[in-house]
DNA sequence: TGGCTTAGTTCGAGACGTGATTTAACCTGT
DNA sequence: ACAGGTTAAATCACGTCTCGAACTAAGCCA
C-alpha cells in the first residue's frame, strides 16, 4: 500500500524497456511495428529503446519479414548467448546444477550424489559451491545469477533461509552460507515452485494466467500461480495441497495431522496402503520409484487377489486426486490443473480417467467447464531449468 | 503479460496522485513531510501534486502539528464531502441502497422489500432504478458511481452479467438493464466479495495484505484476499469455500455433489442435520434464522435429548468449520481467516474455541501459528457498504 | 526510372520529477 | 520586541521521458 514501482521518469523508461524486453523473450522474433501495436508505445519510443536494448548486445536482429510493397520488418529477438544463469536443483537423492542461455538451453550440468540419502546441510553447502565454481569456469558469457530449488520453506528475512521439515533442516540459512562461495546473485525458492515456474513458461503452463500445479513425489505439493505469478501466502508456505484435509479422523500423516490427502496420493503413502492391504513383504524395496511402479505393474497384469489390492488401491488413490482437484477447481478457478511430479507422471496415464470423473462429480460446473486438468510437459526433471528463470526473470522484469 | 500501466509521463504522474491520494485516503491527515517520507517522492513532486489536489477540491487542509521550534506541518486529509458513492445489497428477502460520502459514512438510505421473497429480475431492475432516483436527488455532491452486491457470479464480457442459481438469475445482464435508468458508473460484484471489501476498508481485515472471509449464511461462501485485492479466478468463481469436499459420499448438496462443506455448516444444513437428529417438526418455522436461533438457544438451556442433539449437531458443525479453515490455512497461508455472515456470527459465541482448535489440530503448525482466525467486525450488513467501497476504490486508482 | 507503400528514425514540443535554492512560519532566548 | 535558529513548503532551473509529425530508408510495381 506504500510504495509500488515507478516514480520518475527513469522508471518509467525502465518500466518500458522491461515490457518490450519481455515480449521479445517470450514471444518470440518481432518487428519494431509488432512491437508498436502489442504495447501500446509510440513508433518513436520503440524505436528509442530498441536501441537501447541493442547498444547494450541484449537484442540483435534476426533477418527480416518479406514485405508486401513497402519496407520489409526487420525482426529483433533476444540474444540468448549474451547472458547465461544457473539452477540448481536440490533433491533429496541427489544435488543437480545446470547452467543455461538466457533462452534457457542447457549449456552444461553437474551432478553431484547425495551420501547416504541425508542431505546434511554441512555437505550440501560446498557441494553446490563446487558445483557452481565448475560451473561458472565454462561460462561463455556473464551469469545473471543462481536459482535454487530447495526441498522446504523458503523464507526472505532478508536473506534466505530454508525450512525442511522432511530432510530436517531448520532455519538453515543457504543464502548467506552460500554467499562466501561466490559472488553470483542468489534466488532461493522451494522445489516445487521452481518447477510449477518452468512449466508456465516453458510447458504445460504456458499462456495461462491462473493455474494450479500438483506435485506428486514421495509426498504431495502444489505451486500456485496467480495472474502469471507464484502466489506465496503471508508467509511463502502457500500450495501446500498434500495437507488438505481428504477424510476427517482419516490417515495419520507425516504432518502429525489426521486424514491429510497426503496420507493417500503420494508415492509413500501409495505403498503404504497397499503394503497394508497385502501383507508388508510384498513390496521388498526401499526404493519408492520401484515399489510404486511394481504396483502399477501388478494392477496391469496380475489378475488374482494382488492384482485387485493394487487396483483398488490405485482407484481409491485416483478418487483422492479427483477430489483433490475439485477441490482446488472450486476453491480458486484456475484455468488449469497440471499434474507432475514423478509419481504423478506414474500414475496418470492408469489414473487419469477416473481422476478426471471424480473432479467433475465434486466440482461446480461452470468453473469445472472452463478449467482444463492435464499433465506436466516437461517430465519430473524440471526443477534446475525453473530454477534457472528465476535470475532470468529478475533480469527481464528490471529491463536489464 | 501485454500492456501494464504507466507509459508515458501523464500515467506517471496519475500514478503518483493515486499513490498520495490513496496514503491520505486510508491513513488520515496527514502533512506533505510525511507523503515526502512514506511515498519516497520529492518533496517538490509532492507539493506539486499536492498542489493539484487542492485545486481540484479532492483534498482539504485541516488544522497543523505544532512544531518544536520550526514551521508547523500543515496536515491534509480528504475531503469526504467532495463526492459521494451509493452502494447497493440486493439480498435474497431485500434489496437496499445506501447512500455514502467518501469517507463512506452514510447520509440515507433506501429499502425495498422483494415482494414475496423471489427475486425476480423484472422487478429487480426497476426497484434498484426507483431506488437510486431518490437516492441521487438527495445527493449534496456529485456521485462517483453506484456499486451493486448481487448474490451470485458475476461475468464481465464486458457489461456485468450474473449467473445466480441459487436465485435463479440465468445470465441476467443486470448492467446492461440499468444503463436504461442511469447514467452512473455502475460496478457489479458478488455480495460476498463486496462485503469483505468493506472489511478490508473498515473492519476486521483492516491493514492485512492477505486475508479469506468466510461468510456463512443460509449457505456458505468466501472471498480470497491476496495482495490487498479480492482474488477472483479465471472466470471471477473462486472463493466457493462451501463447495470443498469434507467428506467423501457424504451429505447431498444442493450444488449436486456428496460432501461439500456447505452441506454441513450453512444454516440450512444445520437446521436440516438438527431435524434428522430429532424428528422434522421440532423446529417449526421457515425464517433460518429464527430455527437456527432455536438450536442454539436448546444447545444452551436444554438438558435433555433435544438439548444433547442440538450440541452435537453444533459440534459437528464446529469440527466441520474448523478442518475447512486448516485447508484454507494450510492452502493459502492468509494473514487472517475472518468469519462473518449472519449465521457464522450467530453461530461463533458457542462454536469459537472448537473450532480454534480443530483449525489448529489439522493445519500445518507455522503458518497456523502465524494467522489469526476471528470474527467479521462490521456486522452481516456491510454488503452495501462494501458495494460503496467500489467506485471509490476506482476513484482512489484512477487519482480522480 | 519514377511513383507508391510501409518501416523506422529524427526532431521539436510538452510534461514530469528532482535537487538546490528560496520563502514561509514558527520557536527560543535575550 | 527582535535576532537567530529551525523546520515546512514553494519555486526554479535542469535533465529525462514519451509523443506526434515530419522525414528518411528500403522495398515493390509498372
């Protein structure tokens, strides 16, 4: 309510040259005359700040639009090698850092395995700072930052500090202890977030003003986007989907609460209730990704009485998601429910139709109409790419 | 993603008027050095716009600070009296508009009782005309508009047409009707969200960046507060608090679904769950408030069986509330959750520390520890008012 | 080659915000 | 009563911005 954005007339020049660098980035090559009419700005103004934006090497031009009479378009794109920026991913088997071009293209990557599955805060700080110096030495152009994707809670006060609850990290400060290894910007958000970011820019997302992206891992998330922007609550821990309640007095969750929707859709808990069902020795492994997908198995082709426990599990899981979604159709509108997350990407392609029957059973109908439920397009591995926009999306909102 | 805002100088400087004009609105007198201070303005800009301000009569000097040894402030408020705004509540039994200044203290009012309790479009129209006609001849100063609450969706495409079932309006385009009667601005908006306009403005949301009202009436709605603005979705349907599953299979809703919350809390449902519990003739009357009136009282005073049916009905109404505010808790991470509706009113007194306690067993412990759940301050009439809050609202954005 | 059409640039005008300077309004101490 | 000090507000000169109009560039066509 105090103060937003421009005062001067210097910011509202750089308000300007982020609103024509951003429709450069994101839609592609224009003209100066594509940019006049989308814009709003006059013919001049264009021009003014195109050069601007070219005696800086962040635009060039790109060959030019055949004309029909008169003086061809020259296109101007984005310069996608002049800058590049890092993301990283922060799992919970394994470190991941990326660096990219602005347009996002991968340059490079690190991967660096997590000992003995903790992610104990001591290592994970000099591994990232290893990765980044590794990183940054094969830089071909200047980094505009490091985004990092963390498995928690982010909170900025002022720098950011990281709450995990199911890795255990408490108030862990990543920023400043990150801060004495490099010099690069830092941009810490949670996981989740970072890849809900890749696919409304890059993915499934893309386009939409409103939508609500399901995580489905281990656990179960969601990434909120509103009017094109994460949505992060009072205290950045919005989206939190997996502990809404499904079933008052239900499942004990991790969370300490009963009846969380967690405590049925995540991979976890899929397993969980089908051990449950069965006997706990069927599923021999530790490995989630295993265990889940030998259910999937056993629902697809064992006809006899495991079979039908991985069947009925797999439906009670898909009614669960349903209602999940319904819920969030009804609660905020969005235009589109996207579904990823590893385990997600699992199930859906079994549990799909009957998610979608039971969204529409709960849902209202006019606001179920005009929403669309689909899949995540960029596969489970996207949380390094969003991360990476983040630096990239500071550059572009303040008009380098 | 397209055309934001300020371009040129002239948008520049109705931003900064807005920006003063909103700080003086909300935050009272005011001198030029503390606009210097709080809006990061030159103290010449703020003279300057100040300056215009005064001319155009929208803001008034009113007294100074005595000073500790140099100039006195001069402090400068608003002028409430410069324009007026009138606001209307078409509620299901009556439909009232009320007349504001800009400080939107109300100077009179109008009733029109809807003649037996249907809400007929073709009376509707006329009504709010006859009423706003002796409204505005009463008005001492020019009227910004006219906002109008209406139990239902509202759509802009792009005059306000309203999609009302539980009233039956089927795309009745309400704006469209008027303009025939008024040459006022006219701004529509669904009554839920104009009264926690109103609370944002003047009652219990005063001063929140985040905050959910849920209004329980004979049904149960809400409205999202995210960023200081009522969040409405992509098609303006979001809030539908009432229409969360809370419990898989469960009671039939009039939405046509099993489950929704509003099948357990809204007035309706209570009295509904109540007669189930004791025999349909117990509580004798079609007024919902007057039935719900009578369990509460019998919850209170009565001992035996129709006293022990009442609590438990209550009870359960208590833990329904409570896990619907986790999810949203939990969800959205607002500042606030604030209960209001003139049943949620009458119903809090018994149900508070339940539900404070069911909410808090079934949210997630940080953000619940850092939002607060309480009570609408402005009473179940604050629709009008809210209505009011809309034209002024552009007036404050638009710098007049 | 000359006219026509469209794209992009240049230029002068008008509007704005800012820092520095000036004026206004009050207090204190003598 | 009056000078000196202090703070608030207004004024001024300057630089920056966007815009419309005029102008130049670069193609097409006949």
């Amino acid at each position: 309510m105090t103060d937003e954005g421009r005062r001067n007339v210097r910011d509202l020049r750089r308000g300007n040259r982020a609103m024509l660098l951003r429709r450069l980035y994101f839609h592609g090559p224009l003209s100066r005359q594509e940019l006049v009419q989308t814009t709003g700005l006059s013919s001049a103004s264009v021009s003014n700040v195109v050069a601007d934006l070219i005696e800086a090497k962040i635009v060039v031009e790109a060959g030019s639009v055949e004309s029909d009479g008169g003086r061809p378009r020259i296109l101007l794109r984005v310069d996608a090698a002049r800058f590049e920026a890092i993301g990283v991913d922060v799992g919970e088997t394994r470190i991941r850092l990326e660096r990219f071009d602005l347009g996002l293209r991968e340059l490079g990557s690190v991967d660096v395995p997590v000992l003995g599955g903790q992610l104990d805060p001591k290592a994970v700080v000099p591994a990232i700072a290893a990765g980044l110096a590794e990183l940054t030495a094969g830089a071909q152009a200047p980094v505009l930052g490091v985004g990092i994707g963390v498995p928690g809670t982010v909170q900025h006060q002022p720098y950011a500090v990281v709450h995990g609850q199911t890795i255990g990290w408490d108030a862990l400060p990543l920023e400043e202890l990150l801060r004495e290894h490099t010099e690069l910007p830092l941009f810490v958000d949670n996981g989740a977030r970072t890849m809900a970011q890749a696919e409304m820019w890059f993915g499934a997302g893309r386009g939409a003003e409103s939508a609500v992206f399901l995580l489905l891992g281990s656990g179960a998330g969601a990434s909120v986007i509103v009017d094109g922007a994460p949505f992060r609550g009072s205290t950045t821990s919005a989206g939190e989907w997996g502990h809404l309640n499904a079933e008052y007095g239900g499942r004990l969750c991790r969370c300490g609460a009963r009846g969380c929707l967690e405590a049925y859709v995540g991979a976890e808990a899929v397993i969980a209730r089908y051990r449950e069902a069965v006997g706990a020795a069927v599923i021999d492994t530790d490995d989630e990704e295993e265990g889940l997908g030998r259910i999937l198995a056993l629902a697809e082709v064992d006809a006899g009485a495991a079979g039908d426990a991985a069947r009925s599990v797999l439906d009670e899981t898909a009614v669960r998601i349903g209602v999940g979604i319904a819920n969030v159709v009804n609660f905020l509108n969005p235009q589109r429910v996207i579904i990823g997350g590893w385990a997600g990407l699992a199930m859906a392609p079994r549990l799909l139709p009957r998610i979608h029957e039971v969204a529409q059973a709960h849902s209202l109908r006019l606001p179920y109409s005009l929403t669309s439920v689909e899949l995540g397009a960029l596969g489970p591995d996207a949380v390094a790419r969003g991360a990476a926009t983040l630096p990239v999306a500071r550059f572009l909102e303040s008009g380098a």
